[in-house]
C-alpha cells in the first residue's frame, strides 16, 4: 500500500538585504605610505577585504576600524575612506549614499593629506613633487571634507604665496593647476571663505596673466585666469572694482582672434560680465566704447565668424550679447533742430505742403531713435546720391495715390531697421544678423540702407497707395525675417543681394506655404482629430445622397464592343429610379439622351436581383485604330459591370457592362451601386470626396479659431475675495 505525503505550499522566502545593510569591498591605497608616513603596511596585511556595513548603527570611524581589522592594519594609524566618480573622502553625511556592491580604498585621513601637501608647497625646492601636491588638492577641491581639513591645518595664503612666486609662473602645470585648485575651493565655499576673501595683490597677479604683463603665456592657465576673473567680477563689488582698474577691457580684444576659440569664448564672456556688472553708468559706457574699434570687429571676423567655419552656439550666445551693450550705446537722444532740417533738405525737390513739412518735423523730433534715425537718413543721402535720385525718380513716375513720401517711408524704414536691432519692441534678428554687424564701421545706417531699397521694390511689386504705408513696412519686415532665416548672411553686400532677388511674389509663396503648413498641424491636433471624427458620419451621408441624386438624373453610357470590330458605338441611358430600387436603361442613338416619352426599348433592373458592382475598364479600339490617324493614341475606357443573379436561363447570372472614358462618372456609378446592393464599404472615390470636404470644414471653421500653445498656457486668474457678491453678480 502506497503512503502519500500530503501536499503542502511552500512560501517564498526574501534573501534581500534590509534597505541598510550593504555589502562591498576595501582596497589598500598604494599611496597610504606617501600621504601618512607614519602608516605601516605589513607584510601580513589583506590588501582586499569584504565588509558589510549597518548604515543605521555604524559611523564613519566604525567603518574604517573595521576595515583596518579586516585587513590587519595597525589600529594607531589614522585612516579614511575615499571613494572614486566623483573622489571624495567617506563622511558621516555622505555615507547614507553608498549602495550595495561599493569597491571603497582605504587611504590617508584629510588631516595627512592635508599636512603633506602643506610640507611640499612650504619646502618649494622640487618642483614635480610641488605639482603633484597640487594636482591631489585641485582632484579633492570639490570635496568638502578636504577643504575643511585644509582650513583646519593649512591656510588658502599657502595657495596666494604660490600664485605670488615668480618661480611658480615659470611651470605652466604647476600655475594653471594651482589656478583651477584656487577657483573650485573659492566657488565652494566652505565656511566664510569665498571669492571676496582674495586680496588685492593676488587679483593683480592673475590680471597680469591676461593684460600681457606676464613673461610667458600658456593655453591652461590663460583659461583659468580669465575665469577667475570672471568670478572676482561676479562675485563682490571691491574685488569688481579691483579688476576694472588692473584689467582694461581693450587688453582681451587680442584674446578673441587667439586660434584656440576656448581662449576667445572666455574672453567674450569676461567683456560681458565686466560690462554687464559694472554699476558705475560712465564706467560702463567707458568699456563698451572700448570695443567699438576697428580691432575688436576684426578680431571677431577673423575667429569666431570665418568664412567657413561653425558657428559655435556658446560663442554666438557672448557675442550677441556684446552686440547688444554696443547697440545699448546708441544715441538715440532727441534729434537737433538743424539735423532735422538736414533730413527735410533732402526732400527739398519734391513739392510737399507746409503742412506735411511740420508734421514730420514733429515726428522726427518726437522719433523713438532720436539722432540714430537722423543720421542713417542724412548718411543715406550723402552717400547714395544716385540711389536716391532713381528711387525718388520711379516713384514720381507713379499714378497719383499710388506715390510714397520719402520722409515717412524713412521713418518706417527706420522702425524696421530698430526692431531688428532689439532697440524697439519686438522680435530682434541679432542672432542672425551677427556676422553683418561686424562685418561694418556703421551697421545701423547699413541696414538701414538695404531695407529703404526693399521697401520700394515691394510697394512697386504689390501696386500700394499712399495709405498703405504700414501695410508695406508689415510686408517688408517679414521678408527681412524670412531672408536672414534662410541662409547665413555675411556681409551687408550679400544680405542686398539676397533682398533683390527676393521678390513679393517669392514671399507670397512662403506665405501660402507656410500658411499651409500651419493648418496641417491644426488639422492634426487632437482637438481637431475628434471633431472631424464628430463631422465624419454627416460628411458621408451627405455624399451618398449627393451622389445618388446624381444616379437619379442618369447618364449615357457606351455599350462594350466585340473584341476587333469597327461596328458603329452604340449607347445607352442608364438612370436610377427614385425609388432608389430599380435601374431604368434605355437605349439611345448617340452621346446625348432625349426623352420623347414613346420609347419601347427601355429595360428595367431591380437592384434586388444584383449579385455584385464592380470595375472593368477597357480600350476604346475605335480611337485606338483609326487608320487616318497619324498618330494612334490608347484611350482608356472606365467601366461599370453588374453582374445579375443567377437566373434558370442563365446560370452564372447576366453581365451589364456600361463604358465611359470620364473616370470620375464611373467611380461614382461603380460605388454608389454597390452601396445600394449592399456593400457599405467606403470605396476610394468617395473616400477622396469625403476627406476634401472634411478638410474644406474644418479649415473654415479654423479661420478665427486659435488653437491653445501648451508651452504658454494663459495665466490663472486669482479668486476673487468676495466670492459670494461676485457670483451672484452673474
């Protein structure tokens, strides 16, 4: 007799670790010696061991007890853990972020580090060893353990003293080392000790690095020294003032044309901070009227917007905003009496009324460019004399209202040419109008120039009367816009260019497509999806019945010929009943149908007894085989087959085959038939139908409906505070 056991479940059983118990391993530096050279490693030491470590109970020093144990290392010694990406020593407050599987070394403590790097920078004779300890600091400079301990048994003046020696700038790895060092403990902060704490004589030893007055220059530590003061500039307003008096700003301009565009990018950035942080206004325009040279627009061109090269996003950023404290500069003060009268001197030739004269002797005092838009007018027609005289030439050769007045145009032109440059409200184009504002002496009036001739091609191109002045400007200043998005543009020379071969009807293209483009995202919104989905049903309803009412009123069909013969076509009528049950056909003579209401050869079909609706198309030999053609062309035949039921006589049931050569006329036959007889199926033609008038539906229903940005989602409005009188108020 068998004996079963009864069966039992067993139940899972977690082996995972709580949350803080972890696992890992220990290494022995290979440098503990070098750091604490007290530290003995004896020859019965684990150079590995594996720990497991209880988070919740255990501290930093219980740690590394227990792993000195592990490894039969003596207990005197003082001990850390450091761990590597990023290296660090081992805290009671970081100690939480460890995980399972942690590979930690065993090392000297911060104290030793510190105290050895402390023996080597005071000793100062061997060099190599001066910058290792150096390179050890600036690996540990982000670590506020270190630094803490550094503070703790060394002093930051042992870093001033290095920056100070003469000696120390003759080793270029040990100086940009002890620069990077320097700058990530400052950025640290730990403690008080930040970038106001650098004295006045170290400031003027790094400014010496970048001015020029150093004896030799190097790649690493020219970088660090230009972000150093970078960070003395930012950081307090003493050490800003100390670097605006030991760093003339026309001193870095030689370090923008510098092949290594690390060197240009940190010194454009270094202009900007100087500029953008100095609170001193005269001071300020001081330093931006140093770099409306000749130099520092040649330095720029010749590095960072060469032909050829990228444009470095970083670099194109510092430089835009150098453009824009240069454009700041601008003087845009209210316009003389006399530089007024110079601008209306101009117009002087045409025959304007008294009254138009103190008009825009009003507006150009009152212009928001001030001088500026004197100045570019006045340059315009001193230094385009010829220019001048032909558009002025062309435009009195205009109908009576169809003319545009100088002045105003040139005021318009100016608005156009200040919204670009970011001086108006608006979209500025200073990103891409870069490479052309350096590549010229006075690039307001330059511009300015190119835009007045655009501005007399399109109101010549689109036919405008004097009240569209506005209308023009919108127009122009959407060319200019598409224009520079087109292509990189480098030179005033290039974007004229450009312009000119631009023209309205260009742009109106862009437009349609655009505008295009601008509906097919509309139509493919989610709000958009669901309502046409909504429309569908309507939308091809009203279709069939369309096309059923098409049936109803019939249409003349060819008969199929016999294959090879030349008989004369033959026709007939086929016409849907109203009834929509039965067919009606009819034969006739020719192409056209008359009903003379006493026919005897009309044949009645009930869709009942139709099996299927289908296609057939076929050649229309009579065309295809006319022998007095000279050349014999295959037209296509589009055909409509009802195939009838099986019948006693007929046993696969008769054929009825209708030719057209109008395609359309057979697709809607073909596919309204098979409707009728039981096949809903949308076919393609009604399908192209329905999609066009679904598109037609919703493009006017979009016309005045604008769809919700979600990157700019409207502000909500705050609750009233009376909530109960503002509700009852509706």
């Amino acid at each position: 007799m068998a004996f079963h056991m009864p069966l039992k479940e067993l139940q899972p059983v977690d082996t995972s670790l709580p949350e803080h118990i972890i696992k890992g391993a220990v290494v022995i530096d290979k440098e503990l010696t070098t750091w604490n050279r007290r530290a003995v490693i004896p020859s019965t030491a684990l150079h590995t061991v594996f720990i497991t470590i209880n988070r919740l109970e255990q501290k930093q020093a219980d740690v590394v007890k227990m792993a000195a144990r592990e490894m039969n290392l003596p207990e005197d010694n003082t001990y850390g853990l450091m761990a590597d990406a990023p290296k660090r020593f081992i805290t009671n407050e970081n100690i939480d972020q460890l995980g399972s599987g942690f590979i930690l070394t065993l090392c000297a403590s911060p104290d030793n580090y510190v105290k050895r790097i402390t023996e080597i920078l005071e000793d100062g004779k061997n060099i190599a060893q001066m910058e290792n300890a150096v390179k050890t600091l600036d690996e540990f400079s982000l670590d506020p353990a270190l630094i803490e301990a550094f503070y703790r048994c060394s002093s930051l003046e042992l870093l001033f003293d290095l920056v100070r020696d003469d000696r120390v700038s003759m080793s270029y790895t040990l100086l940009s080392t002890c620069l990077r060092a320097l700058s990530s403990i400052l950025e640290l902060a730990v403690g008080d000790v930040t970038w106001k704490s650098v004295p006045r004589d170290v400031v003027v030893s790094i400014a010496a690095l970048v001015t020029g007055k150093a004896k030799r220059e190097e790649v690493n530590t020219l970088l660090a020294a230009l972000a150093m003061i970078e960070q003395l500039v930012i950081g307090d307003d003493t050490t800003r003032d100390w670097v605006l008096e030991e760093v003339p700003i026309e001193t870095l301009i030689r370090h923008v044309e510098k092949s290594d565009e690390r060197i240009a990018l940190a010194a454009l950035s270094l202009m900007n901070s100087m500029i953008r942080h100095c609170s001193d206004k005269d001071k300020r325009l001081e330093l931006i009227e140093s770099l409306e040279v000749v130099p520092f627009r040649n330095a720029v061109h010749s590095s960072l917007l060469r032909d050829g090269s990228a444009r470095d996003p970083k670099a194109l950023e510092q430089l835009v905003e150098v453009q824009r404290s240069l454009i700041s500069a601008y003087d845009t003060s209210p316009a003389s009496d006399s530089e007024i009268q110079k601008v209306l001197d101009i117009d002087s030739a045409n025959e304007n009324s008294e009254e138009d004269v103190e008009i825009w002797r009003t507006k150009l005092a009152d212009h928001r460019c001030g001088r500026l838009a004197t100045v570019a007018m006045v340059l315009f027609g001193e230094k385009s004399p010829q220019d001048l005289r032909m558009l002025i030439s062309e435009n009195t050769m205009r109908i009576e209202g169809g003319k545009w007045q100088l002045i105003p145009m040139w005021m318009r032109c100016c608005d156009i040419t200040a919204e670009l440059f970011g001086l108006l409200p608006g979209r500025d184009e200073l990103d891409r109008l870069i490479s052309i504002i350096f590549s010229t002496d006075s690039p307001f009036p330059a511009v300015f120039s190119c835009i007045v001739h655009l501005f007399h091609r399109t109101w010549r191109e689109m036919q405008a009367k004097g009240g569209e002045m506005d209308k023009v400007a919108s127009f122009v200043l959407e060319q200019l816009r598409h224009v520079l998005k087109r292509k990189e543009i480098h030179d005033v020379e290039e974007m004229s260019a450009d312009l000119e071969t631009f023209s309205y009807k260009a742009m109106q293209e862009v437009r349609r497509e655009e505008q295009l483009e601008k509906e097919n995202d509309q139509l493919h919104s989610e709000a958009v999806i669901s309502l046409k989905a909504k429309l569908r049903p309507k939308i091809e309803e009203l279709v069939r019945i369309n096309h059923l009412n098409y049936l109803k009123k019939g249409d003349v069909f060819r008969k199929p010929m016999k294959s090879k013969s030349l008989a004369k076509a033959a026709y007939w009528f086929w016409k849907l009943d109203a009834s929509e049950k039965m067919l009606t056909i009819t034969a006739c003579d020719g192409e056209r149908f008359v009903d003379d209401g006493h026919r005897d050869d009309i044949r009645q079909v009930w869709l009942k007894d139709v099996a299927d609706v289908t296609n057939n198309d076929e050649i229309d030999r009579k065309a295809s085989s006319s022998r007095f053609a000279s050349s014999p062309s295959t037209n296509m035949l589009r055909g409509v087959r009802v195939q009838l039921k099986p019948t006693n006589d007929l046993k696969e049931g008769e054929v009825l085959m209708a030719l057209t050569p109008d395609e359309t006329q057979a697709g809607i036959w073909q596919e309204s038939l098979a409707y009728l007889v039981g096949n809903t199926e949308m076919r393609s033609k009604t399908n192209a139908i329905v999609e066009r008038m679904l598109k037609m539906e919703l493009r006017v229903r979009l016309l005045n409906v604008k769809l919700a940005d979600p990157e700019n989602e409207p502000d909500v409005p705050p609750i009233p505070d009376d909530l109960i009188s503002f509700i009852s108020s509706f």
